[in-house]
C-alpha cells in the first residue's frame, strides 16, 4: 500500500515538473482573437461596453466594477470578481468603433491589452472581435492557457455574456431577438 501511495506521489510530481518545464518553453508574449455577431447597431453596443459600472449586471463572474464618470482615455477601472481585483486603464477610446483597454496592474501573473474593434454588419448589427496581446508571467499559468482553457477563453465568455446571458440582453429593445439565439447557432470565429 505504501509502495502505491509513493508510486502516486512520484506521478504527481512528476506531471508538476513537465507542466512547469512545458510553461518555460512556450513564449511569455501571445495574441489571440475572438468575434462574435452582436444584434445591435456599434454605437449601442460601444456604448455597453464602455458602460464599465453596468458590467456586473450582465457580466458573468463581475461583481464590481469602481469607474467613475464617463469613459475616457486614461482613465483607470476595478473589477471585481472570482478572479479578485483587476485593474484596468483606457488607452484608447474611438466612439463607437475601438476600444483599447490596458490591464494596469504590475502584481498579476499577466498583463496586456484588450481591443474591442466594432464593424457594423450587413445584417444591421455589429460584429465585435477583441484581440488580446497578453503576458502570462507564470509558466503553470502558461501551460494552463495555452494547453487547457485556450488564450480565448476569456474573451469567448465575455463575448457570451454581451450576446446573451441567460436570456437578459444589455440591449432590452433587443431582447426578443436575443432570446431566439443560441450559440450552436452562432459559433465564435477566431482570428489568425
């Protein structure tokens, strides 16, 4: 029985030795991309997103965010969550197509940016891509993403949560609509 127990133990450490060797292997730098349709002309869908105060009413896993005032460039946002207190900076702000949004904090094991890039659509909505230029600073966290969740996991839940979460759209006028899609119908389309 002990024999077994220590058989375990060496297999644990080991996974834990070549999860970290993997991490030191792959680049700390990566870019990832993820889009998604939104029923919605951009200025209303610039507009929820630049909402920052609003995100814990329809953002799964946000429940804070400090922001004061109006969105502008420069400005410095907290979200809080199941992933504690991340800050964020506004780089940059172009109404109502891009936005350019930095994370500010330098005791996380990753940093980058976020940019939103909206294009309105034939269909009379918007599609929404975000690319990611992140660091992830940890190599356990580095294997983890990349082998994983993936770098668009992130984003992919984000993207969710503003087409429809649970039915509730952050655009009411376009709650019907909303309701009828699911997102089998409506895959994201990641960007090389």
């Amino acid at each position: 029985m002990l024999r077994w127990a220590l058989y375990g133990l060496a297999g644990i450490a080991a996974f834990v030795v070549l999860t970290i060797v993997v991490g030191w292997s792959l680049p700390v730098a990566h870019r990832a991309s993820a889009t998604r349709s939104i029923a919605a002309p951009p200025e209303q869908v610039f507009a929820v997103i630049t909402d920052f105060a609003r995100y814990p009413e329809w953002r799964t896993g946000v429940t804070r965010v400090d922001a004061a005032g109006a969105p502008k460039v420069g400005q410095l946002i907290r979200e809080f969550g199941r992933n504690g207190e991340i800050p964020y900076r506004v780089q940059t702000l172009e109404p109502p197509r891009r936005l350019v949004m930095a994370i500010a904090g330098s005791d996380l094991p990753f940093g980058g940016t976020w940019t939103y890039d909206l294009r309105a659509n034939a269909t009379g909505g918007t599609d929404v891509t975000i690319t990611e230029h992140g660091e992830i600073y940890t190599p356990v966290f580095r294997t983890r993403a990349r082998f994983v969740f993936g770098y668009e996991a992130t984003m992919n839940g984000f993207l969710t949560d503003l087409e429809n979460r649970g039915g509730r759209s952050p655009f009411p006028q376009n709650r019907a609509v909303w309701g009828q899609r699911s997102l089998g119908q409506r895959p994201y389309r990641p960007l090389s």
